[in-house]
C-alpha cells in the first residue's frame, strides 16, 4: 500500500525528517504572526542578567533568582559575542533555544534508534515530542533554561547508555546547571553505571563533580556563593508548591497538549512496560517518567514550559511500546478478523500483520504532531488568556473547547490572578539597558511567598541572605 511505502521512506530518512519537521514547525509561527513575538518575562532577565555580566554584574546579586547558574553563563556569553547590543542578542538568544530544541528532537530519535533498532520508532519519537504545542511556541520568546537541559539530559543519557561514562557525567551534570529537577539525568546516569561497573560510576560522579566545581567557582570568587546558595537551594525548601488538586493538574497536562493527548496515555503505557522483564534494560524510561510525573502532579507546574521534560520522556516510552511486536501483532490479527468482510475498511487493517507497531505508532504521532497547530489556533505563538481561575492561562481563545473548560470552572471567572511581573517592567529593563532599582526585580509569585516565608518585604531586605534563609529553614 502506498501509505505503508509512504512511511518506510520516511522512516529511511528519520534524521533528516526530525530536524526539518521540528525546524519548520519553529519557523511557521513566525509567518504567521510576520515576526517575532514579545520578548518573554522570563528571558529577558535572563537576558538582561546577560548583558548585565558583561558590565560587571553579578546574579543572584544584583538580582534575586532562583535558577541554577548555568543559563546565565550562556546569556553572559551571548552578551560577549554582541558586543552589547540587546536586540542581537535577543536574536542569538531565539536561534540558540531553537537549535537546543531541534537537538533535542534528534537526540530522541537517536536514543530510541539505538534502543530499538527501529528507524520508525526513532521518527515516531521525535515525532511525539512535536505534538506538544508548547514544545515550538516557547523558543521565540527568548532564552529558556528547560531547553538546555533537556538537550544536555538526553545527550547524557545517550553518551551513559553508549558507554562513556566520562563524557555522560559530565553532560547530566550540565543539565542539572540549567535546572533543579534535571538532577534526574546524572542520577540515572549513575545507575545506569553502576549497574554495568563501579568504575564506570566512579567517572560519572567524577566528571559531574568537575563540571561542578568550574561552575561554581566564579561566584566564590566574587564572594556570592553563599547568596547562589541561598536564593537556589534554600528557596526551595522553604517555599512549598502550589497548593492545587491534582484533578486540576491533570486537566492542565491535557489542555497543554490539545489534540495530540493520545500521546500521554501512550507514552505512560510504554513507560510501564520497560518496568517488565522483557524491557527491563530501559528501566529507566519508567524513572524518568516517574520523576517528571511527580513534578507536573505534585509540586512544579506553574507554566506550559514545565512540561517539556515529561513530554520527552512519554516520547521514550511510545518507542519502547511500538517495539513490542507480539502485542501489536495480536492486535492486528483481531482487526484484520473484524474487517476481513467489509471491504470498505480492508485498507485500514492492509499489511498490519507485516508492519505492525512501528508504522501504527509513526502514524498516530505523525497525526498528533499535525493536530498540535489545529490547537494551538493556527499556529499562533502569542495566547491570549481567559481569566479561567485554576486553568488559567492554560487556554488559548481559538481553542475548540473553550466553552467546555468555561463550564468546568465556572464561578472563578472575576478572580484576577496578581500580577506576573514587579518592578521595572522586565521586556523594557533588557531593551533599554537600565540600572534596576533593587534587587527583587522580578517579584513572581515563588519570590513573594518567599518573603512572606522570611517577614520581610522586597525594599527591606537584600538579595540572597543566607544567614536569614537558613533561620527561616531549621527555626
């Protein structure tokens, strides 16, 4: 059949297919909206911070934040590379979080090649990974850390699972740089040695503890170590998550995905499965999923970006579950029973018995990737929100399914969420390369409660007092 043929060429060229598909669905917002959108709040202090270093700043200083330091090593860098200008580095910043993104795409397909030896499994999930909306729209808005760790993650795991323990400690190491519950990528990292040698695990830890110090160095140098501590680590264990249902937390997982859902109860089947002995060699699939479900449903979902990592880790298990060739071959032989005397439906079930689950699997990503534009409005980039209460601002207005949700939340409808962002306003604080008034620049939510944690206000107290965060934390 031609649709079979169809998927064996795609499949012959599943490297070149990810990263033109995932450069493509990149781009065509930009089309769409005929250029790029606002620069996100998010990334323009990470920016600015950037830029900021490259005149002597300092974070964690000069600005409160609680992102591990790597990202804004890779802003500094491009603020260099500019010599200064902000909207270049914008620019640069925009195409290297896209790059990151595509990398990540193909480091799928790669990892999931090498574990199945199936090109269609690898195309497939790369592939899912794309039907995540969010996935491409971020990117444009800026710098983002989850990117960088996802791709340096998934580049660990590859180099762990290709025997080089050395170079594998030191790229999980790199992503847990980028963010705190990357730390899953050196810990699996470290398993997955230890369970082949010691000496193995010996060069992960080793290489992760070199990385480390090199990152850590330069702030104790300037003397802010502690305050990196402080506003890093310590926050995180004096501020608690969102107190929310995770009924709701669910709903939000679904509303971010849109019409390419079908992945995540597939890509948590497959997950399950590597938990069996059959597929106990990629126990860590389930780890991985484990780890980023725990964080989506219990303690981290604030925005669509937290998402990413999960998402990633269901694209590793829908490979793994298209790899189980007797449950798919059971399942056709059931479909072909079923059809075998309607002719009119014969073309849905032909050949099945030769190609089985890798091509059903490619083909329902490929039609989930293709659904998220459906979605996501038209391939819009810039949402605007519905004030939804506890989903919001989860649902763009061209959503199919807004009236639905509304329901689903009625009577929250007049709550004003509080403001996103303090003082200055952050997209006008990069542009205009203005000195900040002080350091709690940012002023979002986790910083306030932060303060409240501590009884304090941001015009009262510095950035990063390490002395009044440890006794907020064991008094």
């Amino acid at each position: 059949m031609p649709v079979w043929r169809t998927l064996d060429r795609l499949a012959d060229r599943w490297g070149a297919v990810l990263v033109g598909t995932a450069l493509f669905f990149h781009l065509l917002p930009i089309v769409f909206n005929a250029g790029l959108p606002p620069i996100d709040g998010d990334s323009a202090l990470f920016q600015y911070m950037g830029w900021s270093m490259t005149q002597g700043g300092l974070p964690y200083v000069d600005i409160w934040d609680l992102k591990p330091p790597l990202i804004y090593y890779v802003t500094a860098g491009l603020g260099a590379l500019t010599r200064g200008n902000v909207h270049v580095l914008h620019l640069a910043g925009v195409s290297l979080t896209t790059a990151t993104a595509v990398g990540s795409v193909l480091a799928l397909g790669t990892i999931t090649h090498r574990q199945t030896g199936d090109r269609k499994l690898a195309l497939a999930a790369g592939l899912s990974l794309l039907s995540l909306p969010a996935f491409y729209q971020i990117p444009l808005g800026g710098v983002r850390p989850k990117y960088f760790a996802l791709l340096f993650g998934l580049v660990g795991l590859y180099l762990i699972l290709e025997e080089h323990p050395g170079l594998a400690g030191a790229s999980t190491a790199i992503a847990a740089g980028f963010w705190h519950w990357a730390a899953i990528y050196p810990l699996l990292a470290v398993a997955i040695a230890i369970l082949r040698s010691r000496r193995q695990a010996l060069w992960v830890v080793a290489s992760g503890l070199v990385v480390t110090i090199l990152v850590l160095v330069p702030f104790a140098v300037r003397g802010a170590l502690d305050t990196m501590i402080a506003e890093v680590v310590l926050t995180m264990l004096l501020v608690g998550s969102e107190s929310q249902f995770v009924g709701i937390r669910v709903v939000k997982l679904f509303v971010v995905y849109g019409y390419g859902s079908i992945v995540v109860p597939l890509g948590v089947l497959g997950a399950a499965m590597t938990l069996t002995r059959r597929y106990r060699r990629d126990w860590w699939i389930a780890a991985g999923t484990g780890w980023f479900l725990v964080q989506i449903l219990v303690v981290d979902f604030d925005w669509r970006a937290d998402l990413l990592h999960l998402a990633a880790f269901f694209a590793l298990g829908i490979g793994v579950l298209g790899s189980h060739r007797d449950l798919w071959r059971r399942l056709s032989d059931r479909l072909v029973d079923a059809v075998s005397g309607r002719s009119s439906a014969r073309f849905l079930v032909a050949g099945l018995d030769r190609h089985s689950g890798p091509s059903i699997v490619l083909g329902v990503a490929i039609l989930a990737a293709l659904a998220g534009p459906v979605w996501a409005g038209g391939m819009e980039l810039v949402v605007d929100v519905l004030p939804l209460g506890p989903i919001e601002p989860w649902i763009p207005h061209k959503a199919p399914v807004v009236d639905l949700f509304r329901t689903l939340t009625r009577g929250s409808a007049t709550v004003e969420p509080p403001p996103r962002y303090g003082l200055p306003d952050l997209q006008d604080l990069f542009l205009s390369k203005s000195s900040v008034p002080e350091c709690h620049v940012r002023l979002s939510t986790t910083e306030r409660n932060l303060m409240e944690a501590l009884e304090v206000t941001h015009e009262t107290t510095p950035c990063g007092d390490f002395d009044r965060y440890w006794e907020a934390l064991v008094g």
